[in-house]
C-alpha cells in the first residue's frame, strides 16, 4: 500500500510537470497534494514497517516529537490545499469568464505559501503544547485500525480519486510512457 501511495502520487507529479496542457492551477494544486501526500505516509509508515519486521513498538521520545511535528505538518498542509482546491473549483464554476484573471499563477504560488505558513503558524501556536505535555492515550485494536486508514489508505487512494481517474492525466501519462520507449 506504501509503494502504490509514493509511486501513484509520484506519476501525477511526473505527469503534471512534464505535460504543458496540465500546468494549470487545478494540476499544480494537485500536484502539490500529491507531494504532501506522500510526505504524511513517509512520516509513519517506514518507522511502522520497522517496527512490524523487528516486533517491536520502541520509537526514542525525540523520534516520537519529530514524527508527530511532521504529522501535524503535513495533514495540516493536505487541508489546507485540499481548502485551495475547493476555492479553485469554486471560482472556475461561479466565475469561469474571469477564472485565468482570478487563478493566475502568481495568485496560485501565494496560495500554496499562504498553506505551508498557515499549517507552521498553526502548529507552533497550538500543537506543540498539546504534544510537549503528557497525555494519557488509549491504546486499542480500533485505534489502530483507524491510524492505518488514516495515514496508508487515504493518501493512497487519492491519486485515483483526484488525478489517475482525469483524462488528462492519463493522455499525459501516456504521452510519458510512450516517450521513455
């Protein structure tokens, strides 16, 4: 499941930067979810592998605060682009006449800033208490099944719900794959 995520959102990154039809905002904003999706799963999943190989669930206190600071981060990053998105659609379909004034790739590139400074901002302010302080967790069977849906499944079944099902990221894709022949 982890290799189908990185290597799912890696084609649509591939897809979208090598094709000139798909350097729109729509496709930049997805290629940019497709970074950080990628980037969520690699916070947990490698260390859960380990952890399954080795039969252990030993993560250092230090590992711990650096995978949740990441975790926090990069859900965080994926609301608040999947909030860009929205806002992209919503102007394409209320506004489509004045979409590429409104949707310019100035405008687009200060979105994706606004997102990674907000997600940091938000963390520091708000999160790093919350994780500093000892909490009681609970520890079930339930809880773990919703971790892995969380962080394994969603990621990996968002290049098929936003991009691989697209046209136009399977007429780039093959465009791709024809040229490496």
């Amino acid at each position: 499941m982890y290799l189908i995520t990185v290597l799912g959102n890696l084609l649509i990154m591939l897809a979208v930067s090598s094709d000139s039809h798909l350097h729109t905002p729509m496709y930049f904003f997805l290629s940019n979810l497709s970074f950080v999706d990628i980037c969520f799963t690699s916070t947990t999943v490698p260390k859960m592998l380990v952890n399954i190989q080795t039969h252990s669930k030993v993560i250092t206190y230090e590992g711990c605060l650096t995978q949740m600071y990441f975790f926090i981060l990069f859900v965080e990053l994926d609301d608040c682009l999947l909030t860009v998105m929205a806002y992209d659609r919503f102007v394409a379909i209320c506004h489509p006449l004045h979409y590429t004034v409104i949707m310019n790739p100035r405008l687009c590139g200060l979105l994706v800033l606004v997102s990674w400074v907000t997600v940091v901002s938000l963390f520091y302010c708000t999160s790093i208490g919350v994780y500093l302080s000892s909490a009681v967790t609970q520890n079930s069977h339930y809880t773990a099944i919703a971790s892995v849906m969380y962080t394994v499944v969603t990621p990996m079944l968002n290049p098929f719900i936003y991009s691989l099902r697209n046209k136009d990221i399977k007429r780039a894709l093959k465009r791709l794959f024809r040229m490496g022949h």
